[in-house]
C-alpha cells in the first residue's frame, strides 16, 4: 500500500482532508509500525483523502518537554508548525496519544492551531457513518477483551467513550480492569519508568498493571497508544503461563474485522 507524502500531493495539485502524523513510534518502532499499517490500511479501505509528512516528518518535542528541555522542545516545535503551516495543515490524526496531546493543547500557545483527532474517536465517527463496515461475526465476537487507558488520552483529554464504543462495535465482551476510566492506573511510559528501573522495594508499574489486565480473565488486552503496548505486553511476558493473552491496538481488532 503505497501512502501519499504533502510534498508529493501539493506537486500534484491536490489537497488532503486530513494530515496522518505516524509518530516517532509508529515510524521507527518495529511493533509500533504495524498498527500504523493497520489504521492507513483503514483510512484507504474508506476511501479518506490523507497524507503523511513521509521524511519531512520530525518529532514533536513532547519527550524533550517531558524531560524538562524546554529549550529543545521549542525548536523542535517551531520547526514543526513552520512546516505543518507551509503546507496549510488544518485538520491532523494520531495514533499516539502524546502527539494528540501536544499538538492539541501545547502547540496553539506557539502558533500552531490546528483541528486534531485520536484515531479511536476518528474510527468512532466512522463507524457511526456507516464508513466502517465490520464482518458479522467477525474473528472477535465472543471474544473477552479489556480495555487500558492511556493517560495522555483519558485524564488529560478526557477521551475514554470513544476506544469503548468502538470496542463493542465488534460485538466482543468488554470487561473493565477494577482501576479504570479516571482511575485507571498508569503503564508507566509516560513517567519514563519505560527507560528507567523501579525505585527499590517497588514492583514495576507495567507488570502490576499488566496484572490488573490479566485478573480479568481477558484473552485480549486492547490499547490505544504504541507506549502502553510496548509496556503492557512486556508486563504480560513477565506471566509466563500468559503467553496466549493478545496485547493490540484499537486500530488493529478493526482491521482485521473489516
């Protein structure tokens, strides 16, 4: 599947409706890289005129703010809206909660402002439309699923309707974890405990997490953000009789169910 870059739409005399950010993740990381194969493979079967940045596409900053370089941050942030506002960008989807997050709420204060959508809301609407048209009795149905909520997606963007409501749309069970919603524990990524070892006397916050997950007897462990998948299946590995539980985006049950 061949996705259209700006620079080579703009050549081309054509304008995309909405502007794909893949994410650092989604570029670079080998697992990551599949569920942003999964959400273009929908955006094409729906016929959603879209593009990517392709190589021109750089980071956000949202690591180096979260790290405490502000200075970092900004440049990388100039350059990006300087970009992004070249190309006449006014509407922006992700995959990743923490782009969501930044270009959302952080980058308008530096002259960046720009319509942005999760990609559970934007499948959400597509299901409501009729774009989407799932497979009756699809390979999930029946299926007991959990869903994790990211924090960058519930508690700081109060997104946490839409992941759920395109789960049912597959006419799965959907089971909660006990902390979930507003409470829902952290997987610990974006506390950088993804690049750091626990404090002492302390059980890593993915594994106690991915604990949470598995007491609900799930066969499916569904996430909406590439950090908590990486986090919530390295927590599922450290339960060695869990090897059967699934670790996979929103995006991909859909895929596959199409």
């Amino acid at each position: 599947m061949q996705v259209p870059t700006m620079a080579e739409m703009m050549a081309s005399g054509k304008t995309p409706d909405i502007l794909f950010w893949v994410g650092c993740a989604g570029s670079f990381d080998q697992r990551a890289q599949k569920i942003t194969k999964a959400f273009a493979t929908i955006l094409s079967k729906v016929g959603i005129n879209y593009a990517i940045m392709g190589k021109e596409e750089m980071c956000t900053g949202d690591p180096a703010r979260r790290a405490g370089n502000e200075f970092m941050f900004q440049m990388m942030a100039y350059q990006n809206i300087q970009l992004l506002n070249g190309y006449g960008i006014k509407k922006i989807v992700t995959t990743c909660p923490h782009c969501f997050n930044i270009f959302k709420n952080e980058y308008p204060g530096l002259g960046g402002t720009y319509e942005v959508i999760h990609h559970t809301t934007l499948l959400q609407q597509l299901l409501d439309e009729g774009k989407i048209v799932l497979q009756g009795g699809g390979p999930f149905k029946g299926k007991r699923i959990t869903y994790h909520d990211s924090c960058y997606l519930g508690r700081a963007n109060d997104i946490y309707e839409a992941p759920r409501k395109v789960l049912e749309a597959l006419d799965a069970e959907l089971v909660e974890m006990k902390r979930c919603r507003s409470k829902g524990l952290c997987c610990g990524a974006g506390g950088a405990q993804m690049f750091k070892e626990e404090e002492k006397g302390t059980i890593r916050i993915n594994i106690e997490r991915s604990n949470e997950a598995l007491d609900t007897g799930a066969s499916i462990i569904a996430s909406a953000c590439p950090f908590c998948n990486t986090m919530l299946t390295d927590g599922v590995k450290n339960k060695e009789q869990e090897q059967n539980v699934q670790v996979v985006d929103v995006a991909e049950l859909i895929a596959q169910s199409m």
